[in-house]
C-alpha cells in the first residue's frame, strides 16, 4: 500500500492555496501531485476541519462473532437451516453472508467434521 503523503507537504500546499492564492492547477505542477489529491484534501479540509491522512487499516473486518465455541456448537444444532436463517436465529448481530462458518471450518458438506481448534 502506498504511504500518504507527508502532513508538512499537505500544509504547505493548503497554504499555498488558501493563504497565497495559487491556483490548485499551479500547486499541482509546482509540488509534482495531482490536482484530484489537491481537492480531496480540501474537501477533507472543509468537512473536519483538518487535512491529515486517514490512518492506515490493515485488510480483513473485525468480527461480530466473538465466542467462537458458543458459534461453533450453535452452527452444529442448526446445520440443516441456511445461513440467511441462521443469521435470523443468531442472538446477536450477524450477516447472512458471514464468513465466519470459515473460521469455523464449517460447511454443509463436512458439517459433522467441524474441525476442534
């Protein structure tokens, strides 16, 4: 992934803009970025009131399913259901398209081989 751009090299080109009248076009040749990155950090600017990067989230979601033995037994008494009604039946929050029967080792085919982790 891309490292952002420094808070100093946004700064500067706010106040390029915003304090020396430089066209956004012009700070865009003159600090070698990209007009579009010029007016998303503007954008940003005008929204909350500050122009730093977002933080950086690795790839992948925190999980809704936190007991994963409570999951694991509850995937087994109700395998002969699908996942959109099982989803329903759950006591607490989660998709009808989860993946958490993965982490599981659980499907349809092998659901009388849930692995023990």
């Amino acid at each position: 992934m891309a490292q952002p751009y420094s808070y100093d090299l946004r700064a500067k080109v706010i106040k390029a803009i915003e304090m020396d009248g430089l066209k956004k076009c012009e700070a865009s040749e003159l600090f070698n970025i990209s007009r579009n990155t010029i007016h998303l950090w503007l954008k940003r600017k005008a929204q909350t009131g500050e122009f730093k990067p977002e933080p950086n989230r690795p790839p992948g979601h925190s999980h809704k399913i936190t007991d994963w033995e409570k999951f694991r037994e509850f995937a087994i008494a109700h395998g002969d259901k699908t996942q959109e009604q099982m989803a329903q039946l759950w006591d607490g929050d989660m998709s009808s398209r989860t993946r958490d029967f993965q982490r599981i080792n659980y499907s349809k085919k092998t659901r009388d081989r849930i692995s023990q982790e």
